[in-house]
C-alpha cells in the first residue's frame, strides 16, 4: 500500500518539502519545515502529506499541504505566494474540492511600474472574497465569490456612558471585521475595544459631542455565497465605477421542491417573514405525527425541519441530547418553533459616474433584485441618485453646497450611513447640504434640508470656539423638534466649565480637567422631574518601571443607580516579590447559551446512563457545542483578583480571583511552590453559570505534592475532590514516577470514594522516545483499572476503567521519509485509528 501511494502523489510532490502535520487525536511529532533555495531570487517553504487512514473497519485516504513562494520574477516584479490545506480527507466531506475549501491561497505580482495582481483570498471593502484583484495605475478590476455579508448600524450614544453597546450577535459577527467611525472618518481602535464574543463595543475615554454620529461597520456569514465584480477608473477630474453582488444560483439547486416553489410564488416580500413548519422531503430527519414533528435519526424521515430560538416559556420543542434532535414538550413549555428564515437569491448592481474639478457632480444608478428566483416583481428595481456641489474658498470663510436627489428605490450594495443626519441614506427624494466655516471667529456651521413625498426635515449644527469660550449644538426637525447644545469655559490652569441641555431629557453643568495622568468629571444633573443628582467620572494611570496602576470610577444614575469602578496595578515591591491585583463592577452583556451534544463517530464526550452527564472521552460518540441562543440585558458584574509572585527560599505564586454577577459565579484559588525538585500546588475552582441552558455547578480542589525519592525516582502525592451535579467523589492517588533518556514511566494506586464506597485502582501511564540515523519511535500509554466491581464507577470519574495506546514510527528513505502512526484506546467504547504515508524532504 505504501509503495501504490509513492506512485500516485511522486509527480505531484517534485517541488514540495513535506512535513508531517499533527493530527489532534494523536501524539505525534512535527518535524520543521526546511526552506530550499530553488534559484537565487526565489525562496521555497513548504511541507506537503500523503497517507492513509485506518479506523476501525474503515479506511480514508488523507493529505495535507503547505507551500510558501517567495521572490523576483525580474529586477522589477515581486512575486509570492501561499498555499495551504489542513488535513483534509479524499473521498469525503471534509475534502477540499474547490479553492474556496482551502485554508489559504493567495499568489500576489507588484510591478513597480504600477501594476499589482492579487489572485486568492483576500479583503476587499471589508469582505473575504475569493478570485482576483488588479489594478494598474489609475485603474482597478475585481472579481470574487464571498460568503460575507457587510452591515452598518448606528450607535445610539449615551451621554458620559463607554458602554457596553450592542451591535449584533457575536457569533455572527467575523472576527476582525468591526471598524467603527465618528463622523464619517475611521476611528482609532486606541478609542474603542469589541468584545466579539458577546456583539459588545466600549469606549475609551472618548468625548462625544452633540451633533456627532458613530456608527460600527462588520461583516456577517452570509445565508448563500455571493458573487463580486467591480472595475473603477479615473481620467483627470472623471471618475467612473461599476459594482455588482449576485447570489450564487446554483446554492439553491439542491433546495427541496417544496422551498423551491414558495421562493417563486412568495416574491420579494418571502425574507419578511419566516417560513413555518418541515418541509417535506425524502431524505429528513422528522416524521408527522397529529400535528407534531418527531425526531427519527438522521435521514430516516420524511420532513426535514429547522427550529428558532423563540425565549424560555414561548415555544413547544426543546433539544434534546441524547437523540440529537428536538422534541415536542407541549406549547409554552419548550424554546423552539418549527421555523426558519429564508434569504431568496438577489442581484444588486451599482453604476457611478463622478466628476471633480470646477464643480461637483455625481450619477448614480442602482439595481436590485430580492428574489431572482421569482417572476413576481414589485417594480422598485431601478433606482437612481444624483449630486451636484461646489466649493468656495476665500481668506474669511469656506462654504460649500451640495444638492443630491435621488428615487425612492435607490440602494447600494451595503447601505449607507449620512455622517449628518445619522441616520440611514435613504428615505428621502432631495436633499441640500450647506456648509460654512469662518476662518477668522472660530465659527462652523452645517445645515440640512430633507423633502420627502410626506414632510421637510432639517437639521442645523453649529461649532464654535473663540478665546476659552465653546459651544456645539444642532437642532433638527423631523417628526418633532429636538435639539442638544453643549457651551463652556477652557482654561489653562483652570477645569473646564461646561454646560449641556437636551430636549426631553435633562439639563447637566459639569466641571472637566486633566492633571499629571488623573482626568476627572463631576456635574449635576437637572432633571425633568426636578429632581437633581449628581453623576462623575475619574480615571488615573502611572507608570513606573516596577509599578504599574490603572483606575476608573463611573457614578451614572441616569443608567445604573450605583458606583462603578475598575482598576487593575502590578507592582515589584522588594527583591523577588511582586503583587498584582484587579477589582471591577462594571456593567456587561453575558450570551445566552445551550450546551447541546450530538451523536457522532469523532465526538469527544459519552453519556453516562448512571449519573445522566456526557463525560469527556477521547474517542466519544458524542460531539459537544456551546450554542448561542441570544444576548441578555445588560447586568452588572463583579470581579476581583489578588495575586503574588515571589523568589525567596521557594519559587512560586498564588493568585485569587472570582466573578459573579446575577447570572455568573466562578472562583479560582491556586498555590504554586517549587525548591529544587520539590514541588507543591493547590487549587480550587466553582463554577455556576446560569446564563448556560443545561449548564451546571461544578466544584473541584486539587493538592498535588512531588519529591524526588533516588535520582530518577520521583513521588506524587494527590487529593482530589469534585462535585457535578450530580455527581460527588474523592480521590487520594500515590505515584512513583520513573524517568530515564529514552521513557518515562508513573505506576501507582488510586484510591476513589464515592455513592459511600471505597475503590482502590491501579494507575500506569508512561512514553518511551527512540532515535537512531535509521528509525525513530515515540509512543504513550495509560491505564486506569479498578480493582473491586470495576464496572460500578461511572465514566465521569477519571479513575474510571480506561486504557490506551499511541504510537508513532518513522524511518528515512531516499530523499524522505516512510511513517506509520496511530491508537487505540477503550473506556465506554473501543476506538482504533491507524495513519501510515509517506513524506519527501528536500
């Protein structure tokens, strides 16, 4: 078999360097890429794996690739390029069978003519495409498939509060995809930092001022790929652009009949609303049953259904782990609905003709396309918008006018935001924007009027500073009048006086000053109500070579009733000690999650019908997933920590922390000693967390001690103690570790308690490292094994009857290497798996 394999991959392989690349489920050894000169402007870095896969009865073949180019084409093109695939199996699901499946590929040509050529993945106005970019000169072109979608929302600021402000789920939201702008310019991420894990952005220190206007812009996973195409060009003062973002129609093809058919009948308006119930097809999951979907197995039924999320106490199903589907509970009882949210295929296409020189104009025409799917059409396809403008400059003043009109239907590709109004770009037929800036007296004005088939808006904004005296304000008027104004007094050597009125809201008078790193703000707040009260914010931060010491304070009634605060120091106090120390109340969003298992033949977790948990196990059959179901409100949560690191007559640390809101609770203490080969450690860690559907409290403590005994015989000493619900055990261990050049090996006893009932066990585990210029050899085991009624202690507990292997082997031929490698281990289960190839080395 090894030998067939040489012969299919040799005349791929002639220009690869190949490694192996670990597999997670195997201890296996890496060995370094080596980097070949092919001529001397070009570097070659890469690693390429052929082998086969052996599990249980089954057999994959597998490869893996990374390649890296790097060099000159001519003394005057660059060239590089990336290609890398992990992992991934012929003949299956998860093999590679377009380029949008690989990893990373990306080829890049700069001539320093001007001509540049991007093929691969890359970025291109804030989305992942897959395809080409060049550009040469004063002209670009672009063509790509994507699965990101580019959104825009607007941050409803609130006065002196940093956050947290919800933007979107964060399980949606790509990772490094938010970038968030003031006024329609990018601002630094030093003023802002999201928390993608919960959709949450804060400020930092940021000033906010009346009339301006924030909003985030990210990127989500798109129902469907899509795909891009774009040229632009310019010619001394013209410029001319042409973008189009389509839906890949032939995603849909493999649509049921059914969904089919609705898509084409529903029209544009079938995003609107969700489509309720399975949908029938020959391959589902669900059955029929008066009226309720029951779950079968996979592929087994006759419908196949997708439930939403609805709120606790608002739905029938709820998910069920041990079948690994849903289940009817009665309405109102469960979660989830038998519904789901389908996107049709739609085709935007955005022409711009623009010019710059004397004056100001620019055409725009749009078109868009819900559902392509359908004939149905509601005639608001074609859009169009067009701007008119021109600049003033004298030695007294600035002034500029703009005139933009534009049809009901117009759109773009991702939306737009007006850095004036706020508010999203549309909505209106005509629009005139004038602007005025004095030169002399400080003194900028914007103004805004709005016409739309039902009403006139307009939206004033004045800026101005003379001498220590500044106001800014706008007044606007759509549905009703608003207004916000901001007045004050800088002095040098004075805090700076300010005063802020609002419509509908309340009036505030605040002091503000920043002295040798301390910023504070105090004020008093008028409300409507007549009542007043008053609201601060403080921060500080020093810096020192051994010190270090960061605080806030927040006191905001209008938004929580109650002192917030967050400060974090380090210090190095005298010879080998040092402290460090955090302590927050802070408000934050926490997600609303469900820990689901399903069935699976890779899964990492078995259930245990005795204790009714899923228990970690190597080679499980069940798969584990934290599912975001949501975000809750808003919910002040505390935490602080304390910590001490010191170098005396032993080395060590011992930290403390704990965090706990209305939703959370988790603890954490640990001590760490070590002298010599003396070693000593202590930890104990709860953890409640109710934002978690089917999560439980868990409590473990852990002392551990290890002395040597002779030179290469060591001593370790352990007690353990865990409860999970509903589970609670003990265990005292005592090992002797034995270790030499070529294997390691600990034996020893175990002794548990638990359901009122001592079990002592045996315990070996161990590895062993040969190498030699002709073979080299790593391999490990473990054994765990009760000797009274092994049977009786459930799998949960890691004294528990379970025993494995993992062996690697590799031997070199001709210009590579031969590799044999795999385990078997059994606790609940038995699992084997087996991976032999071979790789070349240059």
């Amino acid at each position: 078999m090894i030998f067939l394999l040489f012969f299919l991959v040799a005349d791929t392989l002639i220009f690869t360097n190949p490694r192996v690349v670990e597999d997670s489920t195997v201890n296996f050894v890496t060995e370094e890429a080596h980097v070949d000169t092919v001529s001397q402007v070009f570097n070659f870095e890469g690693s390429k794996g052929v082998f086969v896969v052996f599990q249980g009865l089954n057999l994959d073949l597998s490869q893996s690739l990374d390649l890296k180019l790097q060099g000159k084409l001519t003394e005057s093109i660059t060239l590089s390029a990336h290609l890398k695939d992990n992992f991934t199996y012929y003949g299956s699901d998860y093999y590679s069978k377009s380029l949008g499946d690989l990893d990373e590929i990306y080829l890049s040509v700069r001539d320093r003519r001007g001509l540049s050529l991007d093929l691969g993945k890359f970025f291109y106005e804030g989305r992942k495409l897959l395809g080409f970019e060049a550009d040469y000169k004063n002209y670009e072109a672009v063509y790509g498939s994507t699965e990101q979608t580019r959104k825009k929302k607007v941050i409803e600021y609130r006065d002196f509060y940093d956050g947290p402000y919800f933007v979107d789920y964060g399980y949606l939201i790509v990772p490094g995809s938010v970038q968030v702008f003031l006024n329609g310019f990018t601002l630094d991420k030093a003023n802002y930092s999201f928390d993608y894990s919960t959709g949450s952005l804060y400020f930092k220190g940021l000033r906010i001022l009346p009339g301006d206007v924030i909003y985030v812009e990210y990127s989500t996973y798109s129902y469907a790929p899509s795909l891009f195409s774009g040229v632009r060009g310019r010619a001394d003062h013209f410029i001319f652009e042409l973008k189009r973002l389509n839906s890949a129609e032939g995603f849909y093809s493999g649509f049921p009949a059914e969904i089919l058919d609705y898509l084409r009948m529903s029209g544009d308006s079938c995003a609107s609303e969700p489509y309720r119930g399975g949908i029938r097809t020959g391959k589902g999951d669900y059955i029929l049953q008066d009226s309720i979907y029951v779950f079968v197995g996979q592929g087994r039924g006759d419908y196949q259904v997708y439930f939403k999320f609805k709120g606790q106490g608002q739905g029938s199903y709820v998910f069920d782990n041990l079948i690994g589907g849903y289940k009817f509970v009665g309405k109102g009882n469960g979660l989830y609905e038998p519904e789901i949210d389908l996107y049709p295929p739609t085709d935007f296409l955005l022409g711009k003709f623009s010019y710059d020189g004397l004056f100001r104009f620019s055409g725009r025409m749009s078109y868009r396309d819900l559902n392509t799917l359908s004939p149905k059409d509601d005639g608001d396809n074609l859009g169009y918008d067009f701007e008119l403008g021109r600049d003033f400059h004298t030695k007294a003043f600035d002034f500029q006018f703009n005139w933009r009109n534009r049809s009901s239907n117009f759109s773009t590709i991702d939306g737009e935001i007006d850095p004036l109004w706020g508010t999203e770009d549309k909505g209106f037929s005509h629009q005139i924007n004038l602007f005025f800036d004095s030169k002399r007296v400080g003194t900028s004005l914007k103004s805004s009027v709005r016409v739309t088939e039902e009403k006139v808006s307009y939206l004033v904004s004045l800026v101005n500073q003379v001498g220590p005296f500044h106001a800014q304000g706008i007044l606007s008027k759509t549905d009703t009048l608003d207004f916000k104004m901001l007045a004050g007094f800088d002095f040098k050597k004075l805090p700076s006086v300010n005063v802020q009125i609002s419509k509908g809201s309340s009036a505030k008078a605040f002091l503000y000053d920043s002295l040798h790193g301390f910023e504070y703000l105090i004020g008093v707040n008028f409300g409507l109500d007549k009542k007043v009260s008053l609201f601060s914010k403080a921060g500080f931060n020093y810096n020192s070579d051994e010190n270090h010491l960061s605080a806030k304070f927040f006191y905001l009634p209008e938004y929580q009733k109650t002192l917030l605060y967050s400060l974090v120091g380090t210090s190095k106090l005298v010879g080998g000690l040092s402290v460090n120390g955090s302590f927050s109340f802070v408000p934050v969003f926490l997600p609303l999650q469900e820990e689901r298992y399903y069935p699976s033949p890779m899964g990492m977790f078995n259930y245990d019908e005795r204790t009714g948990i899923f228990v970690p196990d190597i080679n499980g059959g069940y798969e584990r997933e934290l599912v975001v179901l949501g975000v809750m409100d808003t919910t002040l949560q505390k935490s602080y920590s304390f910590g001490v690191d010191f170098d005396y007559t032993f080395v060590g640390s011992a930290r403390f922390e704990r965090t706990y809101s209305e939703f959370t609770d988790y603890t954490l203490i640990s001590v760490d000693l070590r002298k010599n080969q003396l070693e000593f450690n202590w930890q104990r860690s709860v953890r409640n967390l109710s934002n978690v559907l089917n999560g439980r409290k868990t409590e473990n403590s852990e002392i551990g001690l290890k002395f040597p005994l002779l030179k290469p015989i060591f001593l370790n000493l352990k007690y353990r103690d865990c409860f999970e619900t509903p589970v609670n055990y003990s265990i005292w261990s005592g090992y002797l570790t034995f270790t030499f050049t070529f294997m390691s090996l600990t034996s020893g006893l175990d002794y548990t308690y638990f359901d009122s009932v001592n079990f002592p066990g045996l315990h070996l585990e161990g590895s062993v490292f040969k190498a030699s210029d002709k073979f080299r050899v790593v391999g490990s085991y473990y054994l765990n094994f009760p000797l009274n009624s092994p049977s009786a202690l459930p799998t949960v507990l890691p004294t528990a009857k379970r025993y494995g292997v993992n062996l690697s082997i590799k031997r070199p031929f001709g210009s590579g290497e031969f590799f044999i490698d795999g385990f078997y281990s059994k606790s609940l289960t038995a699992t084997s798996k087996v991976r032999a190839g071979y790789n070349f080395l240059f």
